[in-house]
C-alpha cells in the first residue's frame, strides 16, 4: 500500500453529496485504468481491455465521509449546522473544522456549544446533547459578515479540521474519515497489484466509488445498477472494538489482519464466498478475523440487492474511532485486504464462481 496516496484520499474534502474533491484525488491514482463518473459522484475505474465476456466481479467503496452542513446563520455570526452522516454528539464540541464555501475557499471554524461558564446548575448536570444546540464559530461577529466577508451561506458543506500522519515506527496512520478512505485506497491498491495480470484474470474487475453510504447507501443503489456485477467484494474501513473489549472477544483488533464480515444490520454473508476467502486467506498466511456485527451496515445491503442476487465478500479495515474526528489504522491491516481481495480474484474459476452463486444446492436435492 503506497501510504502516501492514502494520506491524499483520507485528507480529500468529501462529506455525503460533496465527494468531487476525493474522486479527482482517487482518479490521479488511477490513471491506468478507464474512468467515467455520474451526476451523483460516483466514480468507476474499469480494468482496460477486459473482456464482456466474464463475469464482473465489483469492488466497491463508499467515498463520502461523516459531515456537516451549514443549516442557519444566527445573528451572531454562528452557523447552526446539520449532520452529514452520524457522528457521535459527545465527540464533536470543542473540536475543529472547515467549511467549504461556494467559492471554493476553506475557512476553518470550531463546534461550539454554551461555554460551561454560562451554564446553569441543570444544564451542567444534563448529559444530553444536541446538534441543533451546537454552533460553528468562524470568527465572526455578525450574520452579514459570515455572508459578505466570508463569503459563507447555508447548504455550505464542512469536515473535520484532520491531517494525515503516518507513524513509520508503529506503521500506523492517523487521520480522518479512514470510514472509507481506507476502502477507497483498498481498491486502487487491488487494481493496481491485478493490472500486470488483467489480460489473464478470471473475471472483468471494475471499480465503483459510491457516493452517498453515510446518508443511506444512495451510491451503491446507483453503481450497482450501472455494474449489472455477478460479484461483489466491498471495502470497508470498520469500527474497532479491541480498546474498549477484550482481546478475546474484540472482533476489530489492530493489527490482527483483514475482517471478513459474517453479518450486519444489512447483510447476511454468502457462506461459499466467505468459505473461499478464508481457504484463500489460509493458503496465503494472510490474517484475517472474523466478524459479526449486531449493528452497522455496508454497501453490501443494496449491491446484493441488485439484479439476480449478488454474492458480497465485505473486507473490513479495523479503524479506531471512525465517526469521529481522528482515526488509527494499521499499515498491515490494509494489506491483508488487498492481499486477499486480489488473492481471492486471481484464483477464482468457473466452477468455483458457479459454486459461490449457487452453492451447488440443486446437486443435492432430497
Ligand atoms: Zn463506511
């Protein structure tokens, strides 16, 4: 995994319905491969020369990242704001960000809500928060000078204020929205480890970059459509859960290789496809764990949805803290899901593609 062209997708602009500035940054990588895009940012990478004829295995990654967008002006000059996406409340004041405005121009700004200091007794015993009690402070003083002078109006988009860094010590990196860039460099880095080989592989690899997971799947319900795939393999920079829960039972562990998701809220996993990445996983001595989430969903919800039912390998990057300002993930764990996702393409077959689809249940009927 080339770290660096991670650091420039992580740090990309690219709340749900304003991802323009991660697919340009997605496509500087991808200059080998055939791109087109949609009205609705999605972006496809298609493997140059690749033949109708095969089966289209889709690799998918939501490019949208967690948000805000500019609901009001209060008279002060404080934006009253709305989510793009869920963050959790309890992680967002005192904690800064940028604001795009129509222009282009960047201003930073900081989530404010009332300072203790003018709290009453109830208000600071109250645990509860709200995003229509939280404000972005720019600096000014006045409705007219957010409008005039800084040239910001409501609808305008903004993110967390995050750079990337990479620890080379620990290989770990830092830095914002690895919920999905950490897929989305998954992708390039498949395409690009299967590119020498694209005029062998077994199936028509295509890249999809999906717009719009974060407000509710909207990318993929396109992509999909448009990919017509008899495959998927979906990336996903997932939720860590190894510092709040033993090693023993965490499912999201650091460095402990590439999920394979067993389950969401909006996916059951084909059993024959996972069965195979983890054989594939085994011969290859790639780590990987398994998953099973009570929450959470992918875009595996709506690409296995689509046409005549799509087997889904859901790949998780175990990332800290995502849905939140600032993230870790490990070098390593990138690897084993590209290592395994171009693993688990090359060696696939037609009887082995059959036998994922159909599960050979009709060859042992009663
Ligand atoms: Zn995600």
């Amino acid at each position: 995994m080339d770290i660096q062209m991670f650091g420039k997708i992580s740090d990309a602009f690219g709340p749900s319905g304003f991802e323009e500035d991660v697919i340009r940054t997605i496509a500087g990588y991808c200059k080998e491969f055939e791109l087109s895009n949609d009205a609705m940012n999605n972006l496809y990478a298609r493997m140059p020369g690749a033949s109708a004829e095969l089966p289209v295995i889709q690799l998918d990654a939501h490019t949208d990242e967690c948000g805000f967008m500019v609901q009001n002006i209060q008279d002060n000059g404080c934006l009253g704001i709305l989510m793009l996406g869920g963050f959790h409340l309890t992680s967002l004041p005192a904690h800064s960000v940028w604001v795009r405005t129509r222009t282009g121009k960047m201003v930073r700004g900081i989530i404010c809500a009332k300072p203790v200091h003018f709290m009453t007794a109830a208000e600071r015993g109250s645990q509860s928060l709200e995003i229509e009690k939280m404000y972005v402070d720019v600096g000014a003083t006045s409705r007219e000078e957010v409008e005039q002078e800084y040239g910001i109006h409501i609808g305008d988009p903004m993110v967390p204020d995050v750079s990337f860094s990479y620890d080379e010590e620990h290989k770990i990196c830092f830095g914002k929205a690895f919920d999905n860039r950490a897929g989305c460099a998954c992708i390039v880095d498949t395409m690009k480890m299967l590119y020498e080989d694209r005029d062998r592989l077994p199936v028509n690899v295509l890249g999809a970059f999906a717009a719009q997971e974060e407000v509710g799947m909207r990318g993929a319900t396109v992509t999909s459509q448009v990919v017509k795939p008899d495959m998927a393999i979906v990336f996903e920079g997932s939720p860590s859960d190894d510092f709040f829960i033993s090693a023993g039972q965490a499912q999201g562990r650091m460095k402990h290789g590439v999920q394979i998701r067993r389950m969401d809220n909006s996916y059951i996993s084909n059993t024959a496809f996972m069965d195979y990445a983890e054989e594939i996983a085994q011969k290859y001595g790639i780590k990987f764990q398994e998953t099973v989430r009570r929450g959470g969903s992918t875009n595996a919800g709506k690409i296995s949805l689509t046409g005549k039912a799509v087997p889904v390998l859901v790949l998780g990057v175990p990332s800290r803290y995502v849905h939140s300002h600032y993230n870790f993930c490990a070098k390593e764990d990138l690897e084993a899901a590209t290592k395994l996702a171009a693993s688990v393409i090359r060696e696939l077959d037609a009887e082995r593609i059959r036998h994922i689809c159909h599960q050979d249940i009709l060859d042992q009927v009663k």
